[in-house]
C-alpha cells in the first residue's frame, strides 16, 4: 500500500449526502456518531462548533470533522440548538425550544426549515469507519476548514448539481465525488505550512529514513530487520535506527509492526480476503501470529474488527 494512497483512500458507500436550506434562526446539534463529516457552505453562512475549535465558514468554504464526538451547525453562536440529528441521520427537537420554524424535507436529498432559505449548506457524512483509513483518521485534527483561493471549491457546485438528480447509479456517483471533495481537500492541507501531519509524512523526505519508509510501506510482507532496513538506506545500524526514532518518532521496528497490522486492519473491513491471506500479506507467518499482534497491539481480534465493521455497514 502507498502511504500517501493509503491516508487518501476514502471508499463511501451509500454516503449521506444531504443539502441543507434554511433561514433564520437556526441550530442542529450533530449526534450520528459519524467518523468524518465534511460541510460547504453554497450560499449564506454557518457558526460551526466542535466543542475544541469553532469558525464561521462562507461560500467556497469547506469544513472537515473528524470523529464521533458532537457538535453543532448553527447561524450564529447566540442561536442555542433547536434539533439534534442522531445515529441513522434521524432528526429530533429538542424539549423546551419555542419559536423555531420546523424542519424536515423539503425535496430530493433536501432539508431545512425553508426552501427559499437564505443559507444553503452540503453536509457529506461517512457513515462507519470502514469507509475511512485509519491512517487518514488519527491524521486529522477534530477540525479542518479550507478557504476559497486554497482549493478547488468548484467541486461542491458540481456536488450541488448531482444531488438534484435522481438518475440510474446516483449514488455511486455522489459517492465517488465526495471521496474527490475530501481527497482535494486532505492535500489541501497536508501542503499548509502549519499544517500538523504525521511525524513519518514528513520523514519521507529524509534521504535516509525516507528509503528505509519506502520499503516498509512498499513490501510490509518482506521480513525485515534494522539491519536490513539499514543496508538499504546506506547507513549503519546504531544512525539508522536512532535517527529513525528521531524523525518518526518511534522506533523503526514499532513502526514496522503498526504499518502492518494498518493495512491488516484495512483489509479486513474493506476486503471478503482470509484471515490467512491477509497475514500473508502484511508479513505474518501464520493467521494465528497475527491475531496475537492484533491483539497485543489494539486490544481487539482480527474477527471481532471485522465483525464490528459489518454490523455497522449493516446499520447503515
């Protein structure tokens, strides 16, 4: 697996994909559990609130929200939430809120509390994790907003125009786009200069850990050892290994494990593959050495990771 390819390889399935149309005043409070969201503003303006970052997005804008915490959407930050949205995208008042107009839909793929709304966002959700690479996941930070001049913001017109199709294959459509969206937007990112991705992103450049990283992420199958890692980037073992440390930040054989067990744990929610065929793949001798690894590492069986990946693409 490329590294790159593998932190940009988002895979929706039946993405929830939904426009927003609304006026004054106006609060959602997000509580679906989702892995990652991303939120365009196509017209008007929204207060968006993660609990540990907040920003106001405008036309052009692109907003990424990473994990499963809750947070709102709102006009503004005075506006105290009318309605949550939960697991499922099912929408509920909240007890004790007066005076706001009600919501629900309003058309094909369409939502709000007005159709002549003055505001007008597209919310893209990825239902289960499954859809993400972890990799992608633990590099985000819980918010990322993009301004226009720093992306290709045309993306979410060409999104606006599909969602009011309803053609054969819709849905793969919209899928795919949005994975286009996001991948334009995560590289957007990563070329910030205050961007904060992972220690070996950055490492890829070194000339000698950035060899030794081509290697692991190319063939995670290779039995390889400090040493041989070493005598592939030209270095002796005792530098290799402490500069490895230094730019990685862990150790090149702790890297080594978790970049396996990475794509093991990619295959098994993303692929029908044995158990068998994935260690052989990732450099296990055996379906038993790594479920060991797996479970000494993320605290959790090969099975039951794959289990839970089905039963929530079941869900949704």
């Amino acid at each position: 697996m490329d590294p790159v390819g593998g932190l940009l390889d988002p895979r929706a399935r039946g993405a929830f994909i939904l426009r927003s149309l609304l006026s004054g005043p106006w609060s959602i409070r997000i509580e679906d559990g989702a892995p990652l969201t991303l939120v365009a503003v196509v017209r008007g303006a929204a207060y968006l609130d993660t609990g540990t970052a907040a920003t106001v997005i405008v036309p052009g804008d692109v907003a990424v929200v990473r994990g499963s915490n809750p947070y709102t959407v709102a006009d503004s930050a005075a506006t105290a939430p009318q309605v949550t949205i939960g697991p499922d995208q099912v929408c509920r008042p909240i007890a004790g809120v007066v005076g706001a107009r009600p919501m629900g839909p309003l058309g094909l793929r369409s939502w709000g509390n007005d159709p002549d709304g003055a505001t007008m966002l597209l919310t893209g959700t990825y239902h289960s994790p499954a859809e993400v690479s972890r990799s992608l996941l633990a590099a985000l930070p819980d918010l990322v907003v993009l301004r226009p001049g720093e992306w290709d913001s045309w993306l979410i017109d060409h999104v606006i125009q599909e969602v009011d199709r309803d053609s054969p294959g819709q849905d793969v459509v919209l899928d795919r786009l949005l994975d286009l969206v996001l991948i334009t937007a995560v590289r957007t990112w990563l070329a910030r200069p205050d961007a904060h991705p992972p220690r070996w992103y950055t490492a890829q450049d070194d000339p000698v850990v950035g060899i030794a990283l081509s290697c692991i992420h190319a063939r995670p199958d290779e039995p390889w050892t400090v040493a041989s890692l070493a005598a592939r980037a030209r270095s002796s073992r005792a530098a290799f290994a402490r500069r490895f440390t230094e730019l990685v930040g862990v150790p090149p054989m702790t890297y080594l494990t978790e970049w396996r067990l990475s794509c093991a744990a990619d295959m098994l929610v993303r692929s029908d593959a044995t158990l068998e065929a994935i260690a052989r793949d990732v450099g296990y001798a055996s379906p038993f050495a790594l479920s060991a690894a797996f479970k000494r590492v993320r605290g959790v069986s090969p099975r039951t990771l794959r289990g839970g990946a089905a039963a929530r693409a079941g869900r949704s």
